[in-house]
C-alpha cells in the first residue's frame, strides 16, 4: 500500500501527540511523586528530630538522677557536677522538644502530663540537694528511697519510650513510603522512557518507510523519465498502425461494400431491359405482338425478372451483413470497460464447457493450464468472448484426419503482464495469411464452413481494447497457435494510457 504524503503526516502527528502525552505524564508524575517524596522526607527529619529529643530528654533525666544519687550516696561533690550539667540542658531540650512536637501531626504524646512529670522530677532531685547542702543528708536519703521519685521517673520514661517506639514506627512507615515512592518514580521513568523509546522507534519506522516510498517513487519517476522516449515512440507506432489499419478498414470496407452495390446497380440496368420489354407486351392495348415481342416479354417475366431479383436480394443481404459486422466491432470499441479479478482458469473452463459435446463427439480433448493468472484484472465480458471465437475456430477448422487436441496455457510475462497460448491440431494456416486472418471479411484456406471473416477481426479489435496483441503461428497441416498478450491489471493500463 502506497504510504501517501497525508498518511505520513498522520502518523507523524500521532507520534508527536503520543510521544507529547507520555512526555507530559512523565513530567506531572515526576512533579508529583518528588513533591510526595519531600513532603515524606520533610516528616521523616521531623519524626527524627523528635525522637532525638526524646531521647536526649531521657539521656539528661537518667544523667542528672545518677548524679543526684552518687552525691548523696558519697557524699562527693564531683557527683554534681553530671546533675548540673544535665539540669542546665534541660530547659532547652526541653524547648527543642516541644518546637520538634508542634512541627509534626504523625504522632500525639501527653505535653501538658510530660511537662507536670518532668517539672515533678526536678523539683524532687533539687529538694534533695537542697537538704544535702543543709547538711541533712538522712533526710535527703530517706526521700529518694520513698516512691515518689521513682514513680515520676517511671511515668516519664513510660511516656518516652512510648514516644520514642510510635515514632520508630513511624518512621519506618516513612522510610517504606519513601521507598515506595521512589521505586514508582523509577518504574515511572524507566517506562516512561521505554514508551518514549517505542514512539520514537515507530517515528523511525514511519520516517524510514516514507524515504523507502520517496525513493521508490524516485526510481519509478526516473524509470518513467527514462523511458517516456520510447513509450512515445511506441505510441506513435501505435497511432501509425492505427491510422493504416483505418485505411486499410476503409478500403476493405468500401471494397466489400461497393461490390454488392455494383451487383444491384447492374441488375437494376436489367430490369430496366426487362421493363421495356414487360411494358411492349402490356401497353399493346390491343395492337398485335410480333412473335419474337411476345417472346421477349415472356423471357423477362419467367427468367430475367426472378434472376435480377434474386440477385438484388442476395446483394442486400451480404450488405446488411457487412454492415452489422461492421456495427459490431464499431460497439467493442465504444463499450465501457469494467475491470475486475477474474479467475482465468474457471473462465476458460466455462468457455470451453459450451463446445465440450462437439469436441468429444470426435473423440477430442481439451486442456486447460492458467493457474499463473490468480492475479488477473480485467474485463471478463471481452475475455469470455474472446476465447469463446477463438474454441469456436478450433471446432470450426479443425482436421478431419484426426481428433481435435485444444491446448491452452497461461504464462506470467514478469509482474505486468500475462501471456496465453491457444493451441490445436486443425488445419493450420498458411504462412502467408497469418496477419491476413485478422482483417475484416477475409477468411484463409478452404470455405466449406459458413461465415463471414469477422472472427478473428472481432477478437484482435477486443484485444487491443484490453491494451494487449494477438498473433498466430501456424503451418499448413499442422495446427495453430494463438497467442494473447495482456496486461496483468488492466486498471493500471487505463489510467496510464489515459483510456
């Protein structure tokens, strides 16, 4: 199929426009999950910098505990110094807590009871120092080993370590979400690309097919340029035999007809003979006849009358006949050519079938090969006449020494072209009159079968019609062969002749 210039640029278009959507869902999906990407990103360092809050709030809690007790237990001042250190921190981890908590909605934890806790906590460690440096250490002991204290711390890091194990959760599901978003970002891309990739592949294909059309189109023009010389000159070879075909028509034409004209001009003399003599013998009215007048009007009414009629009739009728040939052939050229798939072998079955009791009647055969045009497009209607005239021949010639023998083959003449041998063992026809056969009112070798010698004529004129040749090749004695030449697809031939 020709792969014109509109189906490129629709296909072109296509791909752009494909290519285009699959380029824009790509940039939109790549928008989007970078966009989720940061947003879960942007939780996950939240998520994290309060869980590192918390944990350091637990680090500086446990810290300044340990110190609390080692210096009450020891007595040791250098116990302090983990507790004041870890009691100055506090108060900004403590803020640092809070600002990473409002920050995130992941995950909810008691402020307010956090808060009450740790404020708890440190005031019983500061109550204990603060008897420590009374000098009262019993009583400061006495306290830490009362439950209050580590009551509170154990509120505290219930409520901590809950804290800290939602947010390991979280965070988990974050990093899976994160995973999971970048794994679809990269099977977005990779298909994306592989999408692209096919489009520009197909864009390819299309391109290349349309240069391979290009340069076959190229080729043929160049082909067609190379040989439109000799296409005109075979065209004015044709137009040449045309017109001395016209001028041979004309003479035969004028020819056949002038002499039954001649015939009935001179019988018409004839009658006027006749008539005188008719008239002598009628218009007597009464005189008296000599014997040789009577005589004379009784020859012209019992011999000359009838036989100048009967001439004149035989003379009309041959004319009529000429000119109903001529009629015939004068409507092959003017009927209008239907080409259509026609399968040649089943054609030439048919036509075959319609002589098949006359040629078995005389032990023949007939034999038929056209399986090599599948391809045929013509006009069936002129191809079923032209073999019908051509069988009838075969029938009508053949030899009464022997059976009748009709070979027909069908051979492919490269891509355009079909080539067609009807061949029998008849007659024969002599060298001489090969071409002769084909003209109007001529017939070749002994007459004892009736016609008029516009056979042959009718099939070169339906032939020639289907843009092919007729020839014959044929001995006397020795049977014919008629061969047809025609174009393969004769749609082609009538768009490129302009018929």
């Amino acid at each position: 199929m020709p792969f014109t210039n509109t189906k490129f640029a629709r296909s072109s278009l296509l791909m752009l426009m494909v290519g285009a959507a699959v380029l824009a869902a790509i940039v939109v999906s790549s928008v989007y999950l970078a966009r989720s990407t940061q947003s879960y990103f942007a939780d996950v360092v939240r998520l994290r910098d309060l869980r590192s809050s918390s944990a350091d709030m637990m680090l500086l809690l446990r810290a300044a505990e340990a110190g609390q007790r080692g210096f009450l237990l020891s007595r040791d001042r250098e116990f302090l110094e983990p507790y004041l250190a870890a009691t100055e921190r506090v108060a900004a981890s403590r803020s640092r807590f809070q600002k990473a908590y409002d920050g995130q909605t992941a995950v909810h934890f008691p402020v307010e009871q956090f808060n009450e806790l740790l404020d708890a906590k440190l005031a019983e460690m500061k109550r204990t120092l603060d008897l420590a440096e009374a000098d009262r250490f019993d009583e400061a002991i006495t306290l830490v080993r009362e439950a209050t204290g580590r009551e509170i711390m154990d509120s505290i890091s219930s409520l901590l370590i809950t804290l800290i194990r939602d947010l390991d959760e979280r965070l988990s599901t974050g990093i899976q979400e994160l995973n999971g978003t970048a794994g679809t970002l990269q099977w977005a891309t990779v298909g994306g690309g592989i999408v692209i990739m096919i489009v520009v592949g197909g864009a390819i294909l299309v391109v290349v097919q349309h240069v391979r059309e290009l340069s076959h189109a190229h080729r043929e023009v160049e082909a067609l340029n190379a040989g439109l010389e000799e296409r005109v000159d075979e065209r004015t070879e044709d137009l040449m035999q045309a017109n001395r075909e016209i001028q041979r028509y004309a003479y035969i034409v004028s020819h056949d007809l002038r002499a039954p004209l001649v015939n009935i001009m001179g019988f018409t003399s004839e009658l006027d003979q006749t008539l005188k003599s008719i008239r002598a013998y009628v218009l007597a009215d009464g005189d008296k006849l000599s014997d040789d007048q009577i005589q004379q009007a009784r020859l012209a009414v019992e011999e000359d009358l009838p036989e100048a009629i009967s001439f004149i009739r035989s003379s009309t009728k041959k004319m009529d006949g000429l000119i109903n040939a001529i009629l015939k052939i004068s409507r092959d050229g003017r009927r209008e050519l239907k080409p259509e798939p026609v399968n040649l072998q089943e054609l030439l079955e048919a036509t075959a079938a319609s002589i098949n009791h006359q040629v078995t009647d005389g032990d023949g055969e007939v034999s038929i090969s056209a399986q090599a045009a599948r391809n045929l497009v013509t006009d069936k209607f002129s191809l079923e006449q032209i073999f019908g005239n051509l069988f009838d021949n075969a029938v009508k010639y053949k030899s009464p020494q022997r059976p009748l023998q009709l070979v027909v083959k069908a051979y492919a003449v490269g891509r355009t072209a079909l080539r067609i041998e009807v061949q029998d063992n008849g007659r024969g026809i002599a060298p001489e009159d090969h071409e002769r056969v084909f003209e109007l009112f001529r017939r070749s070798g002994l007459q004892d079968s009736p016609g008029e010698g516009i056979g042959l004529a009718h099939v070169r004129s339906l032939v020639r019609n289907l843009g092919g040749e007729i020839t014959v090749t044929s001995t006397l004695g020795g049977g014919s062969t008629f061969i047809v030449r025609l174009p393969m697809d004769l749609s082609q031939y009538v768009r490129s002749h302009g018929v």
